[in-house]
C-alpha cells in the first residue's frame, strides 16, 4: 500500500500544511508508506513568489486561484477573463480594491496548463494506491483538475479529498457533482483517514465514519452514534520532511527559514458560549480542547531539532487559559528566544503580554475587529473599545507585533460607531495600523449564516464568483459555497459610511510602511521628571513636561478605568482637589492623550515601565481602578 497527499495551489508557500503532516506521521504509524507532494510550490517557483503571493493575497471574495483552475477544468463555456473582470473583479461591493492583482491573476491563467502537465507526468501515480488532497481556501478547483487527470489516465488509483472545502454538508455535494471521488472526509481526518488505508491495505472494504465513499451509483456513509472529537494528545509529531526538501530545492537561495505550524488546541473556548457572530472558522467542530501542556514542549523541542531554522507559527484559532499558568512561563523561564505568534483573544493583560514577549512571542493575531463598544456587543466579542486599545498600546510597548481589523456591515449596529472608530482610529496613529478595514464577509458555519433571518440580515446568497467557478444553479451553489453575499436593510448606509474609515486606514497603512507614523509616547526627563513627546502623522509635532497630577492620571488610565474613579484615585495620590484633577484629565482628552469611549477611559501614549515602578513604590494603596457602574471591566482571562 502506498499513498500521496497532495498539496495544491494555492497554499501560502512559507509553511508545510499541518494536515498534510499529520495525515502522513499517522499514516506511517501504521508501516503505510506515504508521500507529500507540494505542488503549490513547484507553481510558486514557476510564476514567481510576488506573483503567487499577490494571488494568495487577494481578496478571498474574489476567489482568483479557484478561477484560474475552474477556467482549465471547464474552459470558457460560462465564464472568461473578460467577464470574470467585469462582473467579480470590478464588483463595487465584493470586488478588488486596487488593480495590481489583476495582472497576476492573468500571470497564474497562463502557466496554469503548464503547471498542471508539469506535476502530473513528473510523478509515477501508477505506484499509488490512494491519492488525497487536501483543500483550505483555494485549493479545491486545482485539486479537482489534478484528480480528474489521475482518473483518466489511471483509473484504478482510489482518489480521496478532505479539509475545509469538505466539511459537513458540503463533501456530499462534491461527491454528486464529481464522480471521480471515490472518498471524502467530511471532518477531523486525523483517525478515519489512516483507518481507510489501512482497511485497503488489507484488502477490505469497510469505509470508516466520518467518510464518504461510493456504493454503486449512491453516496454512502457508514452511520456513527455521536461524533467522536479526537484526542489531540494521541496524534503523531507531524512530518514536514518533504515540504522542506522541495522548499529548499526550489528556492535554495532563500535567506529566511520556512515558518514550523504547530498545533496545542482546536476549537474555540470563547466561541463555545458567546460565538463571534462572523467567525466561521471552526466549522462544526467548536468544542475547545487543548494538549497536555508537556506534550506541546515535547513537540516543538522535536520539530525544532529537524528544523531549527524556523520560527513557529502557532495554529490554534485562540490561545488557551491555562498555557499562561504553565506553558508560556516554562518558555520564559527558559529564556526560549525561538520566535513564535499565536492567536489570542483582546482581553489579555500587561502582566500577560510580557510574559507572552519573554517566551519568545514576537507577534500575535488579536481578535481586535472594532474600537466601539457596541459594534463589538453585536459582534459577540465579550471586550470593548478600551480594553481593545490598551491590548494594541502594550504590544507597542513591550516590541510585539500585533495583527488586527475593523469590521462594519452588521446588521443593528448603530451608525454613530463608524464616527466611534474613526475617532478613536485618529488618535492612535502612533500604533499599528489595522490589516483590514471594511465591510464584513459572510462566511458558512458563521452565526451570520446559521441565524441570518434573526441576525438582521434580509438575504443571503453565494458570492457572484461561484457563477464562474461552477456551471451550477444557485441553489446547487449554494451547497458548495463558503462565502456569501448579503443584504439588510442599512447596508447601502453601510458602504458610504465605511468609505471614510477605509480610506484613512489606507493612509495610516502607508505612513506605518514608511516608518513615517509618528509616536506618542512618555519619555523619561530627568530623576522623577517625564516628558511627552507627539509627533503623529494626523497630530502638529510638540512636546510637553508632565506634571504629577497628568502622570498618575495616565497611569489610573493604563488600564480601562472609569472616568470617575480614575479622577477620585488619582486626586487621593497627588493630595490634590478633585476639581482641579477634574480639569486636568479633560486637558488630556482634548488634546487626544487619553481617550474616554463608551464609558471607560484608557491612555494613548506609549507608557515607560519607569513610571509604573515609580508609581508602585510610592502608593500601594489606592483603590484599584475600574470602569463605571453598570459597566465592569470584561476580564474573561480572570474567570
């Protein structure tokens, strides 16, 4: 018995897929041999890594990679480059936001035929048993195109698919409309998959649950009581041996190791009970569930001693409580200087955030996707405005790299938001520009689809693309499409009132690529003296000695603090009226150092540890602040 996972265009090339990884360790656990085939970097190094990169990049609301294959696989009968163009890429709402993508879209339609005779007469298929692909975003059309070649030619090869394409609903119907799949994995592959070869090694025909397979002219499935989540402390160390044997051959110039995925957690612990009303991420398989702490130094120490070059780029869709009790201290304890990014929620604190930077982390993606408190209530986010600031200022802080967006577009948010985001937006140049700004996109296994009658939404339907890829009805589309266009009642609104933050996004991206942003930030000015220096982009350049009663207000304002009792702590510490502390903070929010939204205060400058030392020596006993009646922090990290 031998087997190839095959991984299509168009994967991002700086890491090995996970799934493909892990499908191979578990498969050899069973004395299967198995190979991965990389073919989304033998394209990348036909076409050029800026052009399959700006591919990979683009908007996934256009679909570029899918299109380029669905033209190969069905050629021009429904769609061509001219009306593709006019109908997706020039779409004012779904469409491209700037031509450059344009030319490497044309650049993948031109060497995909040569790519595509390329990876099949170089490889043996004859020699396989069981061809897999695995397919996450634009994967699925080159798969298809790659496997109807194999049927054609070799028909007695078992061709199987599985991934994100794949879950639940949407397997079956591939299976109906592509007859050359023989098997489809319609979730977690990790136990199922290695049980099918290993049943058609021995020669038997038992399709495990979890599968689909062929009977005849029908679509099967062997029945199962309850799905069974696998146990991730029982998978294999994934084997990415031959994505970096390929990797390196086709590059072997390249200064900058590929990045190591590792996987500790699926799932999500905050979407198990409040799920973020656009996420779509975890599919049916929502149920948070981590490894054992051990187990995850075990296999980084493992997958750094074959590939030590690399920096590791965690997988997991949130980063679990209970690794900052145990795991993130180790590596800090460790001085482990690897550099690693995570996904975490917004709500991490200081304390957190520098523990996370001594353990090697050096980049994080936040879930920051709004800066107004009610945008983020209808997002489910369980944070707010404030809460979201602070995160991006102590990442600035502490020299971590941070990664987040601005999402509008949802149904029952209120329009003074927009204005909410702008401001706020304005005020905090000094920081990390967003990596997104704009309306939302509405994804399968989101609320937004599940519940979109009861979310506000008055319609939904597959994005204009899928009429391009797939010579399909709507309805039919409508099984095997991910993500969606919508309407609702205020979303004409929505497009003009997003124009503004979009557009000043765009500016503070390009002054942040130019180093040319600016800092706001407190500087040390002598033994016990503090100095504020401005020099934001949107902001006149000044400079300003600060006085004890704005010091401690700034740092009553560190965290998300009510306006009040910021004001009432910080007149206790300087012995000072309350009133004239009162003029002070309004000072300070005028001239956009501290910003109150919704009813917590937070500060905007960058704050030097100094001045928290000082300030802990001196007073160990006012009254912790926190933000208004009515209104308690959110600390989900403290329950």
């Amino acid at each position: 018995m031998k087997v190839a996972i095959v991984v299509m265009p168009f994967l991002a090339i700086d890491r090995p897929s996970l799934a493909a990884g892990l499908l191979k360790a578990a498969v050899e656990r069973r004395g299967i041999t198995c190979d991965c085939k990389y073919f989304n970097v033998t394209f990348a190094s036909m076409i050029g890594v800026r052009t399959y990169t700006d591919i990979v990049d683009t908007s996934l609301t256009v679909l570029p990679g899918e299109w380029i294959f669905s033209q190969l696989y069905y050629g021009q009968a429904f769609s061509d480059w001219a009306r593709y163009e006019s109908e997706v890429l020039r779409c004012p709402v779904w469409g491209l936001d700037q031509e450059g993508s344009s030319d490497s879209i044309r650049e993948g339609l031109s060497a995909a035929p040569s790519f595509l005779r390329i990876v099949f007469e170089s490889s043996d298929w004859n020699q396989y048993d069981l061809v897999a692909f695995t397919s996450t975003f634009e994967q699925t059309m080159p798969s298809l195109c790659l496997a109807r070649m194999i049927r054609e030619h070799y028909p007695q090869v078992k061709i199987a698919a599985g991934g994100a394409n794949f879950e639940s609903s949407m397997g079956l119907a591939y299976m109906e409309h592509f007859p050359f799949l023989d098997y489809v994995c319609t979730g977690e592959g990790d136990v199922c998959f290695p049980d099918l070869c290993e049943n058609l090694s021995r020669g038997l025909h038992d399709v495990p649950s979890g599968i689909l397979y062929r009977a005849g002219d029908k679509v099967r499935s062997t029945p199962t009581k309850a799905r069974d989540f696998v146990e991730l402390d029982g998978l294999p160390i994934p084997e990415f041996g031959d994505f970096f044997r390929v990797f390196s051959n086709s590059f072997p110039q390249c200064r900058d190791a590929p990045v190591l995925v590792v996987e500790t957690s699926r799932g999500c612990w905050w979407g198990e009970h409040y799920h973020c009303t656009f996420c779509g991420l975890n599919g049916e398989g929502m149920k948070f569930r981590q490894k054992h702490w051990r187990r995850v130094v075990e296999e980084v120490d493992e997958l750094r001693s074959r590939h030590p070059r690399s920096p590791l780029h965690f997988a997991d869709n949130i980063l679990s409580l209970h690794y900052l009790k145990n795991l993130i201290p180790y590596w800090a304890d460790k001085q482990d200087s690897t550099k690693k990014f995570f996904e975490v929620k917004s709500n991490l604190t200081h304390s957190q955030i520098a523990l996370l930077k001594r353990a090697g982390v050096t980049s994080l993606q936040a879930g920051v996707e709004s800066l107004a408190d009610d945008t983020l209530r209808v997002m489910r986010k369980g944070v707010t405005g404030a809460q979201n600031v602070a995160l991006l200022r102590w990442a600035a802080e502490l020299g971590v790299d941070i990664y987040w967006n601005v999402l509008v577009g949802f149904p029952n948010e209120p329009f003074t938001d927009y204005d909410v985001n702008l401001s706020v937006m304005k005020l905090i140049t000094h920081l990390r520009p967003p990596e997104f700004c704009g309306h939302i996109r509405l994804d399968r296994f989101s609320p937004n689809y599940t519940d979109w009658r009861s979310l506000g939404f008055s319609a939904i339907r597959p994005l204009a693309v899928y009429k391009h890829l797939f010579p399909l009805e709507e309805s039919e589309l409508s099984r095997l499409a991910i993500y969606f266009a919508y309407e609702h009642p205020e979303f004409d609104k929505v497009l003009e009132r997003a124009t503004p933050l979009a557009d000043f996004s765009k500016q503070w991206r390009e002054k942040h690529s130019t180093n040319e942003s600016g800092t706001l930030a407190i500087l040390p000015n002598g033994p016990g003296d503090f100095v504020l220096v401005d020099s934001r982009f949107n902001f006149e350049k000044s400079e300003m000695p600060l006085n004890p009663i704005q010091i401690e207000l700034l740092l009553q304002c560190d965290a998300p603090a009510g306006s009040r009792r910021a004001i009432q702590n910080a007149a206790t510490a300087c012995e000072a009226a309350v009133e004239e502390v009162d003029a002070t903070f309004d000072t300070l929010v005028s001239r956009g150092i501290i910003a109150v939204i919704g009813k917590q205060a937070i500060t905007l400058p960058l704050l030097p540890e100094k001045a928290r030392l000082e300030r802990a020596t001196e007073s160990n006993q006012i009254q912790p602040t926190r933000s208004e009646e009515g209104w308690p922090a959110l600390n989900i990290l403290s329950q």
